[in-house]
C-alpha cells in the first residue's frame, strides 16, 4: 500500500523569493522543478499573475520533450491573465513552442505549419494592442515566419472526402 503524503502550504510572504526560485529552475532547464513551485505559489496566491507567466513558460519548455506537458493546461494557465496583451503573447508562445516542438518529431512535423499560424494569430493581436516600446510579439512573429520559409512548411493538404455507399 502506498503511502499518502500531504503537500506542504508556503507563506505569503514567501511568494516573490519562490517565484524567483521557479524562474531560475526554467534557466536551468529543469522545468518540472519551475512547475511544482508554481503550483506551491498558486496554492497561496491564485492570481499571482507572475506565477502564472512562470508556470505556463515552464509548461511550454517541455514540449520538447516526452514530459507530462499539456498544451490545454498552459492555455487555461494563461487564459488566467489579467492583460489582454499578455494574454494574447502567452497564447501566442504556447503555440510557437508546441510547433516548434513538432517540428523535431518526424511525421508530426506536418502539423508545425498549423502551430505556427496559430501562433502568428496570437502575436498579430497582442502586436495590435502591445505597450509601448514592446516588440516582443512583433519579433516572435518574425521568428514564426523565418521558421515557415526556412523549413519550407506548407498548409496540410485538405482531407479526401469519403463517399457513402
């Protein structure tokens, strides 16, 4: 029989030094570790708009490899923040990355050109609202192009439509 354990809660006033921690971790490629301390943070802030752009970037980098990451978590992660713009940019960055992530997955890479119009998508609206002197969803747009025309990545053929007999 397995033994039950019960998470441990942080303080409040523990919140910005963990989400520091939790961003280092990403920097450290150990995405896993960034996510858990999101959690722990969400746990006692459920708002905590950082901790919330931490854990979806945490989420994301682990698209490139064959962890637990799930896009629908990362978009309702990032449907929780408060700035339409950052909304859009996360959204954005969580379609780049899984296409991104297709693109090294042998057939899969079929899909990548979907991904990155998705996220060209985003990054057209964050870009139409970004705040001054922020071009980030301009250059992640620019990125998402570079990519489409570097790999030669084109629309999948439509379905053949089957008839009934």
């Amino acid at each position: 029989m397995a033994e039950e354990f019960e998470l441990k809660t942080i303080t409040l006033d523990a919140v910005d030094a963990a989400i520091s921690r939790a961003e280092h971790y990403r920097l450290l490629n150990q995405p896993v570790q960034a996510r858990s301390i999101c959690h722990d943070v969400l746990a006692v802030d459920p708002d905590n708009q950082r901790a919330l752009v931490a854990l979806v970037l945490a989420i994301t980098d682990e698209f490139k490899t064959d962890g637990a990451a799930s896009v629908n978590d990362a978009k309702d992660y990032a449907s929780r923040l408060t700035d339409e713009y950052q909304r859009h940019y996360f959204n954005g960055i969580i379609a780049e990355r899984r296409a991104r992530a297709l693109l090294t997955k042998g057939p899969s890479a079929a899909f990548a050109y979907d991904g990155f119009r998705e996220a060209m998508e985003q990054f057209e609206k964050a870009a139409e609202i970004q705040p001054e002197g922020n071009n980030d969803a301009v250059l992640r747009w620019n990125s998402c192009v570079r990519t489409i025309k570097d790999r030669n990545l084109h629309p999948r053929p439509p379905e053949p439509e089957l008839g009934l007999e």
